[in-house]
C-alpha cells in the first residue's frame, strides 16, 4: 500500500501543506493549514469510488489519471 505523509511547512508568509515537492496554497495560520492538510488526507482515503484526480509532478507537469476506488493509500499529516 502506497503511503502519504503530508507536511505542515512555512510557506509565501503564511503556512502550506506540502507532498513531495509541491505545495498547497497559503493559509495564515499553522492550524489553518493542518486542518487543510486533514481534510485532504481524508478524502483520499473514501473507499470504493474510482474517479480522475489531477496532481503536478516534479517537473511542473499537470497529469490526469483514473484513481481505482479500491487502492486508496495510507495518509498522514506530520508537522
């Protein structure tokens, strides 16, 4: 099973999630951007629903793919 650690990061001023190399956009606060990050971490964890996500590799690039409903990873939020 894929695992995914999402990090509480300072970012632009503010605060940001951050997976691999990329991050979420600016919230103000720490608690702002955690409870984001959770809310995230959450969703990709909903069993039994295939759909398409979007996400930017290292390079900058826009992908698009068909998520099986049935493989969901293992999410966490680290700060």
């Amino acid at each position: 099973m894929t695992r995914i650690v999402y990090r509480i990061v300072p970012h632009d001023g503010g605060w940001a999630y951050k997976l691999g190399d990329s991050f979420s956009e600016t919230f103000a606060t720490h608690d702002d951007a955690r409870a984001a990050a959770v809310a995230v971490s959450r969703e990709q964890q909903v069993p039994d629903r295939t759909s398409w996500i979007e996400f930017e590799d290292t390079a900058g690039q826009w992908i698009t793919e068909r998520a099986d409903g049935h493989d969901r990873p293992e999410t966490t939020v680290e700060d």
